[in-house]
C-alpha cells in the first residue's frame, strides 16, 4: 500500500488548511454526522436557493480523509441543483468503493479520494461528509454515523 | 501495584527473544514489515502453551460439563473445575465459590451491577466510579441508577491522569453503597492506588469492584490481600483465549445475591412451581460455560507464573520508560497520561497529525498500534481530544519494537510534512 496515494497533496492541503470551514446562521439545512469508531464529528450547514446549494460549511474535528474530504465536497457542490449533488454523491460512492472504477473528468479534485480505497477501514472517513451532506438536504435522516 | 515496582526491578532480566518464539503470530509481515505488535492493552497474543492446552482439550477431553458420568463428561468437568482452582490461585481467592467464570471483564461488572446493585440500591443511594473509567465501568452503573433511582458520583483526575484522592475521600458518604474502580487505566496506563481507596471506602461502607483488565497481566494481584469485595478481569488480555474471564466476589456477598442468568448448570431441582438454585459458584454460570476458553486460560496462568510476573513488569517497565524518554525527543509529540505509577500504556497525540492518520501510517509500516478513544470518551473529553494514538506492551516487546515505532512515527512526520 502506498502512502501516497493516500495522503495525495490535494488530501494534506485541504486537511491544512479546509475551505468552507465554519457554520451558517439562519441556514435552511443542517446535519451532524459522527463516525464513533475513532471520534470525528462533522456539522454540516447549508443554505439553499430553490433547488440550488447557495453556500456550505462545514465544522468539526476529523481525521485528514473526512476533513479533506468534507472541504473537497463543499467546493464541488457548491452552486449546484440537487439532483447534480446527487448524481456527485453516486459517483464519490463508486470511485470510494469499486476496486476498478476510473474517476471520469466529471469529479475534478475529488478524484483525489480515489487512493482511500485501497484503505477499506478509511473508507468511512471520505463518505461520512456527503452522507451528512444529504440528511441535511433532507434526503436521509437527520445524524448520521458511520456504524 | 505500584508498591510492586520496586521489587519488580530486582527481578531477573526476561529473555524477550525466547519469549516472542512461543508467539507464533509474532512472525506475521504486515504490509511488507515484520510484524511490530504494540496493541496488548486491546487484547494480547497467545503463546503456544495456551494454543496447544486448547488444541489438546479439543482433542482428548471435549464433552459437556458437570452432566454425564460418562468418561469424556467427567475429563471435561476435570478440565473446567482444574482451571477454576488454577484462577483461585493466582489470585489468592479463599475459595474456588468465590471464582465465577464469565465472558470477560464487561460481563463480570454487568453481573455485579444487576445481582448485586439493582436488588440493593434505592433512591438516595450513591455509586462512585472514577473518570478514568472504560465504558464497560460506567454504563453498567448508569443502567441500574435507571432501573433503581440511585444516583452515579465521578471522582475527578487532574491533567497528569492521576485520580484526585482529596476529591474521592470527600465524595465517600454513607450514602455510597458502591464502589467502582480501574485497577489500571486502559487509556492512560496510570496505575491507581487501589487498597488505599477500598480501606476508603470500607470505612463507609461501601462494597468496592475494581475493573482489573488491565492490571491483571502486569502486577501480582492478591484480592485478600487488596480487600476487594469483587474483582473482574478477561482471559484475552492475560495471553489466554477471548470469551473467559473471571469474576471474584467474597463469598458471603456471592451468596447474598439472586441469579442472574437463569438457565441449564445453575439449578438444583426444577419445576413448575419452584425451581432451587445451585450452589456457589455455578449459581451464576447458567448454560455450558466456555469450557476451552477457561482451559486456555489457566495455561496462560502456568504461562505466566513459568515467566514470573515481577521479571513481566520490570521487562514491561523498561520498554514504557525507554518508549517515554524516545517519544518526549520526538518534535510535536505530546504523551497523554503522565502519571507517577503507570502500567505498560503509552498514550499519545501527534501535533497536526490526526490519531486515526497516524494509526493508519504505522499500519503500513507494520507497527499495530490502538487509535481513537479507546472506550474511554470522558477521558478523551477531560483532554479536548477526539482521540489518541495508544501503544501498549506485553512480555514479548523489544527494545527494537521501540525503536519502529520511533522510526515510523518519523515517517508519519514526513508524509504530513
């Protein structure tokens, strides 16, 4: 297993410095998600126009995986409709979990996540963001955890 | 324990490469590394005695016990009552009534706090545990203020994870009915001063249980020496088989309690109207017991004593305090849980490096350390932490396990720049 493919630039720069990082007042969706097993917390908020992710945040302590991965995740669905943020959602689900699976141009820096698949137990660590990310649009229910 | 240090010191040196021989799984590669086990306080390795002691148990002697007057009944029941007086032994029980074999340490508080709690206590009534509780040493407790209206007390540590004796003395009431302590804390390693707490607590009454998993496979522990009134540990931790372990209660107070667990093995007589409980220990062992497991476990007791348990300690000693002075050099570095007495656990987080990062790089570098909060969230809350990184070792670590884990967190340093 490579180390490097793990922790990939993009993963450590995000951890270091995470964007989106904080909490929206009066915002129209939020959820917790907690993975028990090692302790991360991650609160989502959202703010939405129609259908539309106006703005995300995110705060909490986690791992380099889940927090790079919750500031990777902002980014990318930031501005987009719904039904784009779930089509996302399959896709990081795929590229997390299928052995073979190539990260098509679509997913942009989130194809980074791409090495935590060699590492099944880290694997909860990239996907605790986006299945808070969905409670807090209402698709799931309203905590999340890992187990 | 800690009153143990001193004499440990002196024992004889314990030949570690001899010793890590009887441990098969120590040859294990692990991503390309020779296998670097510092993960003992989760559950340790077995030695061949055990495995072999289970194998030939398996083999020669299986059937179920204190049933049949056939002759592979009667081997079994040999096998099974042998490792009760085995376990009487190395504790110094007065009787074997007063050994109860259970699944492990969490099923030996939960059979404490339902027949001997629940029954007991009313509103009013005050359980104290200490902060630096597994949450098999609180939960149990939480249950029965539930079910009985009593109430739950914590005493406080301070920033070294030492317990704050002035602050336990003073939450000692009459009104305390109970007592429940880590012998050894799993998190941190500090060793409490155990027989001065219960002498504390006996003063107001109150029955003391000390959680020994963790302290079991490091010191000598004489529970008539101590004064518990009940004593827990697991067979997994003390190089035997997971699934045993041992609860010791005095037998006056075992007598007192009602069943537990109602079933085969803890009835006299049964019928429909009325059914007669069996006599102490079986009383509380309902349904065929783990029969191999308790087997298992007493090998690992003749394992054990053929090491010496002083020479296990002064060995173990020298690794935590070899493994400290290395760790403290380390840049970034901060050890959690620095207490005075310390049993062989080495907590610790890296400055910008998340627990579960760090767990994940000394993986791949084969070194198998515990990361995350270790059973112990209020521990990890009292230090503002998510989690942390947590070595641990046994009578089969080396210096040079030291020395990899030292080099590998160097690398973890380097990915993370």
């Amino acid at each position: 297993m490579d180390l490097k493919e793990l922790y990939r630039d993009v993963i450590l720069d995000h951890n270091r410095r995470p964007r989106n990082f904080g909490r929206i007042e009066a915002a129209d969706g939020q959820a917790e998600g907690n993975n028990p097993l090692c302790g991360d917390r991650l609160s989502l908020t959202v703010r939405l126009n129609g259908e539309r992710i106006e703005d995300i945040r995110f705060e909490g302590k986690g791992c380099a995986i889940s927090t790079a991965s919750a500031s990777l995740m902002t980014e990318a669905v930031k501005g987009k409709e719904r039904a784009a943020v779930r089509e996302l959602f399959d896709k990081v689900h795929t590229l997390l979990t299928q052995p073979d699976a190539a990260a098509d141009g679509s997913l942009g820096k989130l194809a980074a996540l791409s090495g935590v698949r060699e590492f099944p137990v880290r694997v909860k660590c990239a996907s605790l963001c986006w299945h808070t990310l969905n409670a807090a649009l209402g698709h799931g229910p309203p905590a999340v955890t890992t187990e | 324990m800690a009153a143990n240090v001193p004499l440990a010191m002196s024992a004889p040196p314990l030949d570690a490469q001899a010793v890590r021989r009887e441990f098969p799984i120590l040859a294990t590669t692990v991503n390309g590394h020779p296998l670097v086990y510092l993960d003992s306080a989760a559950s340790s390795q077995r030695p061949l005695p055990v495995l072999r002691a289970i194998e030939d148990y398996e083999t020669h002697s299986h059937a179920n016990v204190h049933r049949g007057v056939h002759a592979l009944s009667q081997a079994a029941t040999a096998a099974f009552e042998g490792a009760r007086e085995r376990v009487r032994r190395f504790i110094n029980a007065r009787s074997v009534k007063e050994i109860v074999f259970v699944r492990g340490t969490t099923e030996g508080i939960n059979l404490v706090a339902q027949a001997y709690a629940r029954p007991r206590l009313r509103a009013g009534d005050e359980i104290l545990i200490s902060a630096l509780e597994h949450h098999a040493n609180i939960v149990p407790w939480q249950m029965v203020c539930e079910q009985s209206g009593c109430t739950l007390k914590v005493a406080p540590i301070n920033r070294r994870g030492e317990l704050e004796l002035d602050a336990y003395l003073q939450l000692l009431s009459r009104r305390t009915r109970l007592v429940a302590l880590a012998h050894v804390s799993n998190a941190l390693g500090t060793v409490l001063p155990v027989k001065r707490l219960i002498e504390a607590a006996h003063a107001h009454g109150a029955v003391v249980l000390l959680d020994g998993a963790q302290a079991v496979p490091h010191s000598h522990v004489d529970v008539r020496s101590l004064g518990a009134d009940f004593y827990t540990f697991s067979g997994h931790k003390l190089y035997g088989p997971t699934g045993i372990g041992v609860l010791y209660g005095r037998e006056e107070l075992l007598a007192a309690m009602p069943p537990w667990q109602g079933g085969g093995d803890m009835i006299l007589t049964v019928s429909f109207e009325k059914t007669t409980y069996n006599e102490l220990p079986w009383k509380f062992e309902a349904g065929t017991p783990n029969i191999s497991g308790a087997v298992g476990l007493a090998a690992a007791m003749d394992y054990v004593e053929s090491l010496g348990i002083d020479a296990i300690a002064a060995h173990e000693q020298r690794l935590l305090q070899l493994a400290t002075a290395e760790l403290t050099r380390l840049p970034g570095i901060e050890l959690i849980g620095t207490a005075a007495h310390k049993a062989a656990v080495l907590s610790f987080v890296m400055k910008g490096v998340h627990p579960h990062d760090l767990g994940t790089i000394l993986d791949t570098e084969g070194v198998a350390v515990r990361t995350g909060h270790h059973c112990a969230m209020p521990v990890m809350t009292f230090f503002g932490l998510p989690a942390t990184a947590r070595a641990s070792f046994g009578c089969y670590n080396t210096e040079g396990d030291v020395e990899r884990l030292v080099a590998a967190l160097g690398r973890a340093r380097e990915v993370f720049g």
